[in-house]
C-alpha cells in the first residue's frame, strides 16, 4: 500500500484550501454583498409594510430571514412589480428606483437577498438569490389578487434574478430588465480580457443567454449607452435572443445605477405600457 507523505498531504491540503478560496471569492466578488441601510419609503412618506420571509438553505448559503418592502398602490387593482435589485444593492440604495416605480402606478414589493440590507447575515450563492426571489413571488401573489398585471422588474443581477424566476413564476404578465447581461462570464471577460476561459471556471454563472429563449412573456429591454458595469451590448445581445413579444428601450448617455433617471419621462411611459397604464 503506498504510504501518502508529509509533503504530498501538504501539497493536497493546499490545493483545497486554493479551491475553497476560489469558490468563496467568486460568491463575494460576483454578488458584492451590502449591508447599507440608510432610508425607507416612510422618509418620504410614502406607506409601506416591511415583511419577512424564512428562507432555507440553498447554494451553500445558510438559511434565514428575507427581509422585504411592500409599497401597496392607492386601488387594489393597479398593476404590481416585484422589484429585484442588482449586485452590491440594497433596498435603501435602490430606494429612489423603487418609488419611482410606485409613482407610476404600480403596487411595489422590493426584495433584499440574504446577505443584503437587513436580511439575514449570510454569504449569498446565486441558488440563494433565485431561492429568495422565488419565495418572495409567492407572497407577491398573496398580496396582490385583484392587479391587473403582475410584472418583474430585475436591475443588474436582479435581471437575471428575475429571468430565472420569469421560468418558474406562475400568473406572470411581464418581465422588465434594466442594465441586463448575457452571463456573468461575459462581464467578467469585459471587465479584463476577452481571451480568458471565465465559462469553465465560474460557478456563479447567471446564464441569462441559455434561458431567455423559453420565456414567451412580453419583455421590457432598458439599457444606457454608456452603462460603465454592463457593457451595452450584453444587453443587446440578450434582446436579440428573446422570441417573446418584446420592447426594447435604449437611453443615450446615463450609467449605470440611474439609468431610470437620464431619460425619466421616457422610462415611465415604458413602464407604465407594460402594466397597461398608457
């Protein structure tokens, strides 16, 4: 029987806990997990509830409380979005996003992932995010049984949160993507070089591309020309592979975070069409 050495069992312990790093890295770099509270809908005296949800574990991801905004509209029957933000995002710093879209019209749940604001304190996975998303849906349905349409709004990672959940949501009307990407591997490539194998060595992968084909809800497509994190033609790509009834809505200038507002009026009029307010 051969003996295994020091040396050998040294080289071993090493490589795992290379692979560990690496595994662990790619969660904390790719999901940017945020802890920022600041505001609430109650500073601008905007009525809300704040809900909890009891997550399980998923994705090496520990289970635990979500933490949730629900914004209702004036009339029960106002169309309703489940608003999922995007990567080293909160509630409080998506804040003004999230009431633009109660301005408008809609009834508004927002969602903090595990990790995020004032959910739970855990490392978050992307099988985690789609837990939570999916999760908040069903009690999205709970709160909002008389809207005449019910919508996702996904900003950054939140797209391809709520492309995820587009495939598994029941009495989904809509789907808008604001700032949204192919995969993860295609913005790590244009954030460093193009050349490198992200694809076999991710395994948070946001594989927008390969699902957005079997999505036949109408699809909103937002998306600045001079985003700084998502390179705008991620997000035209992505639209030119959906086959669903779709509108694509392309702003000059803007970035990243607040593309909403370089072109406010044109944002709200696209919004309110998918929820059939215009």
């Amino acid at each position: 029987m051969k003996i295994i050495t020091r040396k050998q069992l040294y080289i071993l312990a090493t490589l795992l806990l290379l692979l560990l790093v690496w595994h662990v890295g790619q969660r904390l770099v790719i999901l940017l997990p945020s802890r920022q509270v600041s505001v609430s809908p109650a500073d601008f005296g905007v009525p809300f509830e704040e809900l909890w949800l009891d997550a399980p574990a998923g994705g090496g991801t520990r289970p635990g409380p979500v933490h949730l905004w629900w914004l209702p509209a004036p009339k029960p029957t106002a169309p309703a979005v489940l608003y999922l933000h995007g990567n080293e995002s909160t509630l409080s710093t998506d804040i003004n996003l999230i009431l633009s879209l109660w301005q408008a019209g809609f009834a508004v749940m927002a969602i903090d992932y595990r990790g995020y604001g004032e959910s739970a304190l855990r490392l978050p996975s992307e099988t985690s995010v789609y837990i939570d998303a999916r999760l908040a849906w069903l009690r999205f349905l709970q709160l909002t049984g008389k809207a005449s349409r019910r919508l996702l709004y996904g900003h950054s990672m939140g797209s391809a949160v709520a492309i995820d959940l587009a495939g598994h949501a029941q009495h989904l009307d809509g789907l808008i993507m604001d700032g949204a990407f192919t995969s993860a591997a295609d913005v790590g490539r244009a954030m460093t070089a193009d050349w490198l194998p992200l694809s076999r060595l991710l395994r948070q992968e946001f594989l927008s591309a390969e699902k957005i084909d079997d999505l036949k809800v109408p699809q909103l497509f937002i998306h600045c020309t001079a985003d700084e994190v998502i390179p705008v033609e991620l997000g035209l790509k992505l639209y030119g592979l959906s086959t669903a009834p779709k509108q694509q809505l392309l702003i000059e200038g803007g970035d990243h975070d607040h593309c909403y507002q370089a072109a406010p009026e044109r944002w709200r009029q696209a919004v309110r069409r998918m929820g059939g307010l215009s």
